[in-house]
C-alpha cells in the first residue's frame, strides 16, 4: 500500500473511531486496526498520535466548512446569497449529523492541544474572513443597515452556528436547527428591509 494512502487512511480511521467510540477510544491500537496499518506508522506519518489525532480534527472540520465558504465567494445577489448559506448549513447539518462528534471533540480539545487551536483558528479565521467581506458588500449594496459592523456581525453567525450545532448535541427535543436558522434569516433580512418570504426557503 504506497504512504500516502497509509497516511490518508489513518487519518480516516481516527475521524470513525473518534465519532464511534470518542477521543477516549480511539486509542493508537484501535486506529491502526481500523486502518490495517501497524503502530509505527502512526509516529512514521504524524510523529505522534496527538498529532495525528489533531491532523484528523482539523481537516474533518474544513471540509464540512468548505462548501460555505465556496458560496460566500460566488456573485449572486445579497438576499439569494443569505438565503442559500442558511439553506447549505441546514443541508450540511442534515446530511453530516454523523460527523458533530467529530467537531465536538475538536472543539473540546483546542484548549489542551496547541495544533488543534491553531487549525481550527486558521479555518475560522478563513470563515469569519468570508463572512466579513460578504456582510461588507451587502452594507455597501444597501443591502443591510449602515448600523451593521461586518466583523462582529460575521463572529455572531459563527456563534449562531456553533450554538445551533453544540444544543443540537446536548438538547436534541430542543427547537429544530431549521426553525432557528430561519428565525435568524428573517432578522437579518428584516434589518436590511428585504422580503422576509426569501427566509421561507430556508425552512
């Protein structure tokens, strides 16, 4: 099996054990097992399993996100935009429940590894980098109020999505994340004074 895919499927194999048995569980054993690789090359590939451990966090988490920020950087009109990016972060939450545990955990471990924070504050930097520039133009396009700071606004969708994805975790009978995410476009919306009906498309 040539090194790359050894690498690659190590990686994978520590994204299933993290979501099926938890960090706790996803031993250096189990992962090499479900990668049907041996120990050394965890140290080989990575030069230690949290490093691997954190290679595999990270890059789970850009590739949910990178579908969001390809859309932040198309041309379509503010309001169709908004409604959109509402719309792919339902369908992602939709069709990647399997994978919260996964960001979950990398969320939980940022504060005790130093290469889990940096990855994941140089993907957030990327997003909330995204969702300034796009609040920016809908401000300028008049599009949104003047009142609207791009940076803060930007940080407060971040939130919102973590938020929805953290009570969804720990409060599942609490209110649906499409409820919330439709109440937030039609805020928003509102705010600027463009049709509310553009929110029903989120729901």
């Amino acid at each position: 099996m040539p090194s790359t895919d050894t690498r690659s499927q190590l990686i994978q194999a520590t994204r299933d054990a993290i979501r099926d048995v938890g960090m706790g569980g996803a031993t250096a054993r189990e992962i090499t097992g479900r990668a049907s690789a041996n120990l050394a090359s965890i140290p080989y590939h990575f030069g230690s399993k949290d490093a691997l451990v954190a290679e595999a966090l990270v890059s789970e988490t850009r590739e949910l996100v990178a579908p969001v920020l390809a859309m932040l950087a198309s041309d379509r009109p503010a309001a169709e935009r908004a409604t959109q990016a509402v719309g792919l972060l339902n369908e992602l939450f939709e069709r990647s429940r399997s994978q919260v545990p996964v960001y979950l955990a990398a969320l939980a471990a940022s504060p005790h590894s130093q290469q889990v924070a940096t990855g994941l504050s140089t993907l957030w930097s990327d997003v909330r980098v995204a969702l300034t520039e796009d609040v920016a133009r809908q401000v300028q396009a008049r599009a949104l109020p003047g009142w609207v700071e791009p940076q803060a606004m930007a940080a407060l969708i971040l939130s919102l999505v973590n938020g929805v994805v953290i009570a969804a975790a720990v409060d599942p009978d609490g209110p649906d994340h499409r409820a919330v995410a439709a109440q937030f476009l039609t805020l928003l919306l509102a705010a600027g004074g463009l049709s509310g009906s553009a929110a029903g498309g989120a729901t």
